[in-house]
C-alpha cells in the first residue's frame, strides 16, 4: 500500500542517494533506501539466529550467480501518484 506524505529529508542527501544509485526521481530514491534499509535489518536478524548452520555451511547457501543489481531491476515497480477520477 502506498501513502502520500509529507516529508523533511535533506536535499544534499537526496541528490547523492539519487546519484549513487541512478534512480530518477526523489520517490524512487526513498523507496529504494527504505527497501534497502528493509533489506539489511532482515538479514541482520536472520544473521543473529545463525538459522542452525554453520559458517561454511551458510556461504554454500549463496548463489555465485547471485547479482543484486539485476534482482533490483526486476522488481515490481511501485505506481505512486493521484488516483484517476470519475468525471
């Protein structure tokens, strides 16, 4: 579900977040750090439950084909924007 808000973020930030990942537009970049963000914290946790496997055996579970980059580039996109209305 997508909302419009209203949000402070500081605009140095935004841009560099824009550039570093080349996405064009401020509403790509947010969704895109927080989904990172999203990312991170659920490997974090998945990290501390050690998931019962050893070290060698939690690299033997990572494709070698695995490439971020391009799983981002398959993702659904998400619309954001005004709903159309009945005229």
């Amino acid at each position: 579900m997508a909302m419009k808000m209203t949000l402070h973020i500081d605009e140095d930030l935004l841009k560099r977040v824009m550039a570093a990942t080349g996405v064009t537009s401020k509403t790509k970049a947010i969704d895109l750090a927080l989904r990172e963000i999203d990312r991170r914290a659920t490997l974090s946790r998945l990290a501390a439950e050690g998931l019962g496997m050893t070290a060698d055996e939690l690299k033997e579970t990572v494709d070698p084909a695995y490439d971020l980059a391009e799983m981002r580039r398959r993702e659904t996109p998400v619309t954001y924007g005004r709903k159309s209305r009945a005229r």
